[in-house]
C-alpha cells in the first residue's frame, strides 16, 4: 500500500513559515476543535435563550471571538431597517452604517480584504478588513454580523463559514424568540379583551374547576367557583351536561335588592371526536334589561287604569251640560276643574318619571341642601295647604352629591307625598340630613297615618300606592317614589323607609359621597 502525506491548504492563524509540516498540521487540528467549541457552545446556549437583547450579545461575542476580533457590530432588522443591537469596540466610529444595507452586503457571507473594505470602512478610521454575515429567518433578513480587522489580517474563507455557522444556530433562535413575542404579545391582546369584556367570561376544565375568570364574571357570579354557584341555582350543571352540548339559560341569583337575573351560555371545547376538553362560559347581566321591561308593563297598566276615571268622570260631566248653559251647573265645572287638575298633575309627574329614565345622566354635580329646601318651602307656602316645615339639617351634611335639578325632584316628590297624606290644613313635616361614614342620608318625614309594615317592600316598587282604607281616598299614581328611587339609584344610592313614632314614616334618601366627603 502506497504512503500518502496530507497536506493543509493556507497556513493556520498562528503557524510560522518554518513550520513543518506536522507542525502545520497540528495547529489546523486545534482550530477545528475551536471552531467545533464555539458551534457546540453556541448551540447549547441558543437551545435555551429566547431574549432578543441578549441573543444579539452572545452572538456576536461568539463571532468575533471565533474569529479573534476585538472589533465588531451585530444589527437587528425589520421593516424599518437595520438598528444597532449591539456592539464592540469602536466598530459604530469606523463603519459606514448607511453602506451595509446594500444587497451584496445582505445577500450572503462577504469577505471584504483590502481595498474592497473602503467602502464600508470610514475614511477617517484607517484602513481594515470586514467580514459581514447577515442572520436570515427563512427568506427574511433578521440581521447583519459585522467583524472587522487589522488590514494586515485578512478573513479567510473559514472565518466565513465559522461565522455563517454560528449566525444560522442564532436565526433559528432569533426566529424562536420572536415567534414567542408574537404568540406572547397576541395572548396578552386575548387577555385584555377577556379581561376588560363586558360579559363575563370563565373556562372551566373537563372536572369543573375554573381555569379563567375575568372580573365582570366573578363580580356577577359572586364567587371564583363558577360550577358550585350553577350548580346551586340548578343542579342540572354539571360538567357532564356542560360538555354534552352548548346550553342557554336564564337564571336569578341572590335575593332582595341584591339579586340578579343573568343569562349564561356554555360552548363546550372538545379536543377531539371523543374526548371532552374545556367549556367556556359567558354570563351577562339581564337585571337592568328585566326591570325596565317590568317598569315598562307596570307603566301600561297604571296608565290605563288612572286615566280613565278623571276622562270617565269629564265625559260624564259633558254630557250632561250639553245643549244647557255652563253656568247652570257650577257644581259639574268644579269637578271638571279638579279632573282637569288631576290629568295635568299625572302628565307632569309622567313627564318627570320619563325624563329620569331618559334624560342624560352624563352630567354628575353637587347642590345645597338648604339652598333647596328653602325653595321647597317657597312653593308650599304659596299652596292650599300650607306644611309647617321643620328643617334639621346636619353641619357637614348639607352638600349633596345630585345637581341641583334633580335633588329638588326627589325631596320634592317625598314632600308632596307627606302633605297630600297628612290629615289637616297645616301638615306637619320635617326634613332632617347627617352623615354616617361614606354615606349622607336626608330623611323626609310625617304625622301621617304611616304606612303598615307589609307594604313596606311593595311601597319602594315603582307605580305602588297602599290601600285607601290606610291613606284616605287620596289620588295618586304611586309614580313619585318611583322618580325618587330612579334619581338615588342612579348614582348608587338608595330610598329606605321605616315608621315614624308616634305615628307616620320616614323615608330617607341614602347618598354615596366619595372619597368620605360629598
């Protein structure tokens, strides 16, 4: 068998012109290990790193040091560009940055030796030698390694190839990386929206638990445990139903003034043909939605009913001083006065009530309550049955959080109230305000015959008025505690009401003032 000597082409970074052969040899030998150190360490680091910024740092310190430059820049590119991501050295003061993004510069690894560097290289910052590596993510370029050199020593060809090895493990990262962001940057989209929807939103897990729950569905539901308090307004809703099928229902929740009527739909997320996965659950408030259709019905029939006995009552009247002179019948022209009377009475209080439900509410302010009062007790004054009207009113406890509009609405329709159901011509009532906490309460009250305690709840509802065989034959709509509960609840307060001793009742307007000041 014939012997064979291997020669190495070029001469190794650190060999000798008197070097032999072996000697060559060696030095060839140990630069591969280099060189398969540096692929080996940059694979093992790019396996784990998904940050830009620090993506671009080790990259280069890996490239330059690949190629023993202390000199160097790496660019990160996008639509706009190429921008600066690091860099080391002087590099930035000795490059022409506005030549690197020309095409042969970003189309592949360059050697730029010589004189062919002048082009990139500042005139001012001396003569050098440039290797430039651009860092594609599939077709797109992501960046550009710049090493640069003393003009006595050139790249080689295997400087290039050892960059464009390190740069393609660096775009397989950089591609990673900023997969991620955009899979991070679209799930942080996902959750604002779940977050700030207007419905509630929950997922639930094949076994119940709840995965999700933004806040608009733990405030409605009342609780984290979306199942359990499903499950205690129908115990139908177990998980197994929920991922049956899609499921729509209407359900009421809590009692009294805090209950709620809400409308829950599930959509069941199977993960595959057989196997049951996720349920998402949204929840929307219906209670506002009810009450008004309620308001709404109510307002029909109390209409119907209250205006016919005044029209009734004019009809009659007409018909018989028809063809008849109207001064022979000063009895039925009195009457048609006061039906007249009552139908404008009930129209304005109608308009009143409407324009609380529709008027803008957008505008918020303050008023004084003396200042109201005093107007109040003006306008009576001037009446048929004059109130002794008593006013207690507290220090700290006379600036209202209600324009000036709308707290003369409501004291005013609590006042009347209190005169029309108070026996005598000079009824007795007293408006007394003070503070409790966060919170200013202003309390109407009367000597009338008061209201029986089963009537209570049914007397705070809209278009309520109690029985004549408590309150006398009084007309009336029940539309004024209604005006007087909307105006409150509007800006998150509420109407009480209890019994006055000896006798009467009290109904006290309960007013959120922010910050413990109104």
């Amino acid at each position: 068998m014939p012997h064979r000597t291997f020669l190495p082409i070029g001469l190794p970074r650190d060999a000798r012109t008197t070097d032999s052969v072996d000697e060559r040899v060696g030095l060839h030998l140990l630069e591969a290990l280099d060189a398969l150190d540096t692929l080996y360490k940059s694979a093992a680091f790019f396996a784990e790193a998904s940050d830009e910024a620090e993506l671009a740092r080790f990259t280069l310190s890996a490239c330059l040091d690949a190629v023993r430059s202390s000199d160097g820049a790496l660019f990160l590119a996008d639509e706009a560009g190429l921008h600066l991501a690091d860099h080391r050295g002087d590099a930035t003061a000795r490059l022409r940055i506005e030549e690197l993004a020309n095409t042969k510069v970003l189309s592949q690894p360059a050697l730029w030796n010589g004189s062919d560097a002048d082009t990139l290289v500042a005139e001012a910052a001396g003569s050098a030698n440039v290797l430039t590596t651009p860092i594609h993510v599939g077709a797109a370029l992501a960046g550009l390694v710049v090493a640069i050199a003393p003009r006595a020593n050139p790249f080689s060809t295997a400087d290039a190839k050892l960059i464009a090895a390190v740069a393609s493990q660096a775009a397989i990262a950089l591609g990673r990386a900023r997969h991620l962001r955009q899979v991070e940057q679209e799930r942080e989209k996902l959750r604002l929206v779940v977050q700030n929807h207007p419905e509630g939103i929950a997922v639930l897990d094949r076994h119940g638990d709840t995965r999700l729950l933004n806040p608009i569905a733990r405030e409605l539901l009342g609780g984290d445990d979306v199942l359990a308090v499903l499950g205690t307004v129908d115990g139908t809703l177990e998980p197994a139903v929920l991922q049956a099928d899609r499921i729509e229902r209407e359900i009421a929740i809590g009692s009294g003034t805090g209950s709620r009527v809400l409308l829950v739909k599930t959509r069941p997320l199977a993960t595959a043909a057989h196997d049951a996965g996720d349920v998402v659950v949204t929840v929307r408030d219906l209670t506002r939605l009810r009450r008004e259709e309620r308001l709404k019905r109510n307002f029909v029939s109390l209409i119907s009913h209250k205006l016919r006995t005044p029209l009734t009552a004019l009809g009659c009247a007409m018909h018989m001083i028809e063809g008849t002179p109207p001064a022979e019948h000063p009895e039925l022209l009195r009457e048609m006065g006061t039906r007249v009377q009552d139908l404008g009475g009930l129209v304005d209080r109608l308009f009143q009530f409407t324009e609380v439900l529709e008027g803008s509410w957008g505008r918020r302010g303050t008023s004084d309550l003396a200042g109201t009062c005093a107007d109040i007790a003006a306008a009576l004054a001037a009446g048929p049955r004059p109130p002794q009207l008593v006013l207690d009113l507290g220090g700290d406890a006379t600036t209202v959080p209600l324009p000036a509009s709308r707290l003369r609405l409501a004291l005013q329709n609590l006042v009347d109230n209190a005169v029309k159901f108070s026996p005598g011509d000079h009824p007795w009532v007293r408006i007394a305000s003070h503070r409790r906490g966060n919170l200013l309460e202003i309390d109407v009250e009367d000597r009338g015959p008061g209201i029986p305690a089963s009537e209570h709840a049914s007397i705070l509802s809209a278009f309520h008025q109690v029985d004549a065989e408590f309150t006398g034959d009084v007309s009336g709509a029940g539309i004024g505690i209604a005006i007087v509960r909307e105006v409150v609840g509007r800006i998150g307060g509420a109407l009480e009401l209890r019994d006055a001793k000896p006798h009467g009742c009290v109904f006290t307007l309960v007013l959120p003032c922010e910050g413990g000041a109104p």
